[in-house]
C-alpha cells in the first residue's frame, strides 16, 4: 500500500478509537445502554479491523 492509504487509515483509526473512548464515557452516565453498546461493538469492530490492517501493512514493510 502506498503511505497516503496507511496515512489515512492511521488518522481514521485514531478517528475511531477516540470515538469509542468517548462513547464508554457516555454510555456510563446515560440510561439507553442497549442504543450505545451496540454503537460502541460496531466502532471497536472498525477500530480493529483498521488497526489489523496498519499492523500487516507495516509487517509488511519491515526490512529484515
């Protein structure tokens, strides 16, 4: 992959994860858990399947 792509991935990644941060903190102050743990699931399945791909991306990359 070229460096733009993983530049992106990387900010979208961090993008994410900061979301979900964000959204644990609010789920433990709100009363519609159901609504916000099914967001919190769908943004951690993103999150690591984007962090799954910069991880191979830069194994990858590596020069033995």
């Amino acid at each position: 992959m070229s460096t733009d792509i993983i530049s992106i991935v990387a900010i979208v990644s961090i993008v994410i994860w900061s979301a979900v941060s964000r959204e644990l903190v609010k789920s433990s102050k709100e009363n519609d858990k159901v609504k916000n743990g099914r967001k919190i699931i769908t943004l951690m399945y993103a999150g690591a399947l984007l962090t799954l791909l910069l991880t191979i991306s830069l194994f990858q990359n590596i020069q033995f």
